[in-house]
C-alpha cells in the first residue's frame, strides 16, 4: 500500500536490482534499500533525480527493525533458496528468478515461499508457468 515500507535485498552487488528503486519510490510514502551503500562512482553516472533516489533509500540491514520488516515489501533476487529469514515475516515477498534454462526442483519448492515471483521476460513466465509455479504470481517485471 502506499504507506508500506519496502526492503530490497540486492545480492551480490547493489546495482543488481536497482532498476526498481525509481519505479517504486514514487508509488509508496516510504522505500529503503537494505544493502551496502551503493558506489558513488555508479551513483555519478546516473541521473541527478535516480541518483537522489537511490540516496534517501539506503539504510543498513541491520538498522531496521523486526516490526518494520513485518509490514515491508522484500524483494529477493537470486536463488529463491537463499532468501533471507526474518523474525517477523514480511508483508509481502517478491522472489525475483531469471534463469537460461528450467529450475532444479529445489529452487521451483523454494519458490513457492514468495507471494509473488518476478521474471524479465514472458519466456521465462511460460517456462516457469510449465514448471508449476502458480500463474497467478508470475509476473513479468523486465
């Protein structure tokens, strides 16, 4: 909602996944981006407005509470087995999944811990779709 604090987990670098952060930042009253500091020589190239972005949202992981992660928007990307455990779970997990072929069987399990599952491209939404994952929470996010 648009009151919702948002917590994305970027692995292994920051400029993973920053790509949501402006398209995010506009649409709820408050985002963080829980990871390292992003470089500044990454944040000099972009941007003043994308660049300022990304700024106002980082904070250390460890700074957020076990309430504010309660009522966060955690966005994974990655192997889907290797999302982080919390103490409170999130409001909402977003398991971010791109691969060059099918799924081992593992990570399709693990997958089906998020509410939603974004992929970059409708191939990988119909290879997953065909793999089992629930066509309700694919989503082509590229």
């Amino acid at each position: 909602g648009a009151g919702s604090h948002m917590f994305c987990s970027l692995a292994p670098s920051p400029q993973v996944a920053l790509g949501f952060i402006p398209v995010l930042r506009p649409r709820v009253s408050s985002l963080y981006l829980l990871q390292t500091r992003c470089p500044d020589s990454f944040l000099a190239q972009l941007p003043a407005d994308e660049a300022h972005a990304y700024l106002s949202a980082q904070v250390a992981d460890h700074d957020r509470s076990a309430s504010e992660t309660a009522g966060s928007i955690v966005i994974e990307h990655g192997n889907p087995c290797l999302m982080r455990q919390f103490p409170l779970r999130p409001l909402h997990v977003v398991a971010r999944l791109m691969s060059e072929g099918m799924l081992p069987l593992d990570q399709l399990r693990c997958a089906e811990a998020a509410d939603e599952i974004w992929v970059p491209t409708q191939w990988h939404r119909d290879l997953f779709e065909a793999q089992g994952l629930p066509p309700a929470r694919l989503s082509v996010v590229p």
